[in-house]
C-alpha cells in the first residue's frame, strides 16, 4: 500500500470513528480498505478498490417492499415504466 493511500485510509478511519460511526474493517482482496459502518437501519460499506485508486465508493444495499415498488409503479405513467425497465435491463446485462 502506497503512503497515499494509507494516509486516505487513515483520515477517513479517523472522521469515521470522530463521526462515532464505529467502522469495522473488512478483509477484502479487492480493496486497498473496506470500512462497514452502520447508518440509521442501514449499513454502508467505505471501500476504496485496488482497481480504481482515484476514488473512494460509499455503497449499501436494500431492498424495497411491496409498498414502497407500488407506489412508484402508480406515480409513473406508461412511458415511464418502459424506459425504465429498458434502463434496469441493460445494466443487469452489463
């Protein structure tokens, strides 16, 4: 790990751990650092990839409930739906 790199990490481990967010951090062989934290009812994991040195990922993962995709599905009208479902389509092939 270069000394720039650990300076990163070590500055966001400490606003982290300032912040009170309590990061653990993830073996990830893939990563030069992989922080979880917990964020209200969501955890977050702050990873900075071995592929793409330039930039730090903040990233969790969810999932919607019946209400909450219903809702969406009666705000959006026809066309709507369809570029979407298009655009959803294409990244899952990517």
């Amino acid at each position: 790990m270069s000394v720039k790199i650990k300076e990163n990490r070590d500055k966001i481990l400490f606003w982290l751990k300032e912040e009170l967010l309590a990061p653990e951090e993830i073996v990830d062989p893939n990563a030069y650092f992989n922080f979880k934290i917990k964020s209200g009812d969501l955890w977050l994991n702050v990873v900075q990839n071995v592929h793409f040195v330039d930039s730090f990922i903040v990233g969790t993962k969810w999932t919607l409930g019946n209400n909450q995709l219903n809702l969406h599905k009666n705000i959006m009208g026809r066309f709507k739906k369809d570029s979407l479902l298009l655009e959803f389509t294409i990244h899952v092939a990517e």
